[in-house]
C-alpha cells in the first residue's frame, strides 16, 4: 500500500538533493528514508530513481509517480487547512429540479445559496424527474428536488411540500360548470405528463387505483408546452392550481371540479447517505426553507 510518508520522503529527496538532508527535514533517519522508498517501489512496482547515476535523479516512471504524488500532499494540506477555515471552503454543488421548480421558487434557493455559502460553485440542471433520480443514483449529481415517487434505502428524503394539482382545460374546450366523474372527464383528451415525469407517475397511480382508464391520453415531457396545449383547447390537463392562477383569472383557462379531486403530489429534496452528505443535508433544510410552488418566477 501506497502511503503518504512514503510519498513525502520521494518529494522531499529531489527537492533537496538527497537521502540525507531529506531525513533532515523530516527529523528522521536516513534509513528510515531509505526504508519508506522501497516500501514505496514494493508496492507501486516502479523503480523511483536510476542507480547507475550519481545524486538522486528520478526515472521517467517516478516523475510521474511523484507528480501524482505532489497532488496527494497538496490535498492534505487543504484538508489541515480547514482546521483554520473561517469560511465554508469553496465546494461544487451539482442540483437538479424539475421544471416546475425552475419556473417557481429556484431564483429564491439560489439567492439563499450563494448568500448561505459564496464560495459555492452551483451547477444547476433541469429535466425529468426519473432522469435526476437515475442520476442521483449514479453519483453524478449531489442533490435533487422531484416529486417524492421513487424510494431507495441509499437515498435521503427530506419532505419539502405539497402540490395543488387540478384538471384544467380551455372554456371553450369544456363548458360545464358542475363537477364531473372521472368516467366523464375520460370523454376528453387527456394531456398529460410522460413516463419521466414524477407528477405524471404519481397521478397514474392515483388513477389507477380509482379504476380510471383514460383512452385518450396525448403525453408531452415539457411542462410549459403541456400548458400551452392546454391553453390551445387541445384536452384536459392536470396543472399546478397556485402557479397558474393567474391565467385562470384571464379565463386563458379555467379549472374542471371532479369527483374525487387530485390528490396533492409531494415534493422532496433527495441525496445520497452512502457519501459525505453533511453539506448537501444542510442545502436539503435551505430548500425546505424556501419551497414556495405557488408563484412563478420568485425573486
């Protein structure tokens, strides 16, 4: 095993000349020294320096052991440096959200981020729900915040809130003011969210378990282009009742009561608990802090 004694006692050797005044500075032996590059040549099979040259010169192969190496001591001075840190240390934070959480409170967490810990370097990614999970899985994102759907023993949940979710369509698409049945609203087009989507997962399972089998369904992944097809009186879609209030009120669109009504979606904030997660449990909290879905585009 490669150690980082072992390291320190090549780097030191041709920063300073030799053996000797190598033990020196690390205030020990010069057969200690001797000792730690052989142990250092044992276990990495590469012979550190050209013995049929006078003084210490390195092989080709130990240069780039020792580059390697120069990156090792250099991390574990970062790592004593924390001890003094006075500021969180500047960390990179891959976040994924769904679209909706872009188009509502995202502005407000990354102002809470960059306020919370400056030094963070934020890189944010929007796409489908199941997309970010696959991917929090894989380990090439840090944190994710989709509906509460998918479940792993790997991964950390932390509840943020709740979806208002109701049918809404077009006035000139549906023109009755009563609730309706769900076998009557299977009369329309249904548009809905693709197999990706964790709203639209979560509202087929709701589905269903009601014995609902909607025949016409028209799938889309954006949200934004489920809206503008909603608004165009193409079908019936399930819409976010808070966010887009406002295009209600324009009678852009208009909410259709049912019986029974949608249930609320639950969102969370997910990362892994097999890693070093006290700063992405930390980022969780501020979500949580922060989750506003009801209107859009928050400063």
């Amino acid at each position: 095993m490669i150690t980082l004694k072992q390291v320190e006692a090549l780097h030191w050797i041709v920063q300073l000349g030799s053996f000797e005044r190598a033990a020196a500075k690390l205030n020990t032996t010069q057969s200690a020294i001797s000792k730690r590059i052989q142990e250092l040549e044992a276990a990495s099979g590469i012979t550190m320096f050209d013995r049929s040259q006078r003084g210490a010169r390195l092989t080709e192969m130990g240069e780039h052991l020792l580059s390697l190496g120069g990156q090792m001591l250099a991390l574990r001075e970062r790592m004593l440096d924390l001890k003094d840190a006075r500021d969180m240390p500047a960390r990179r934070l891959r976040l994924g959200v769904t679209e909706l959480t872009a188009l509502t409170w995202l502005p407000r967490l990354v102002a809470a981020l960059r306020e919370a810990y400056p030094m963070v370097a934020l890189e944010p990614e929007v796409d489908m729900s199941r997309t970010l999970y696959e991917r929090l899985q894989d380990d090439t994102i840090d944190l994710v915040v989709i509906p509460e759907t998918f479940s792993d023993p790997k991964i950390s949940s932390l509840r943020l809130g709740e979806i208002e979710n109701a049918w809404m369509a077009s006035p000139t698409l549906v023109r009755a003011n009563r609730r309706l049945s769900l076998e009557e609203l299977a009369r329309y087009t249904i548009l809905t969210q693709g197999s990706k989507s964790g709203s639209g997962l979560y509202v087929g399972k709701w589905l269903k378990s009601e014995g609902i089998v909607m025949p016409q369904l028209f799938s889309c992944d954006s949200l934004v282009a489920l809206l503008g097809l909603t608004i165009a009186g193409i079908g019936v879609s399930y819409l976010p009742v808070q966010c887009f209030k406002p295009l209600v009120a324009e009678r852009k669109l208009r909410i259709v009561r049912t019986r029974p009504a949608l249930p609320r979606v639950p969102y969370a904030a997910m990362h892994r608990n097999d890693r070093p997660f006290a700063f992405t449990a930390l980022v969780a909290t501020l979500a949580r802090s922060v989750c506003d879905f009801t209107r859009p585009f928050q400063g």
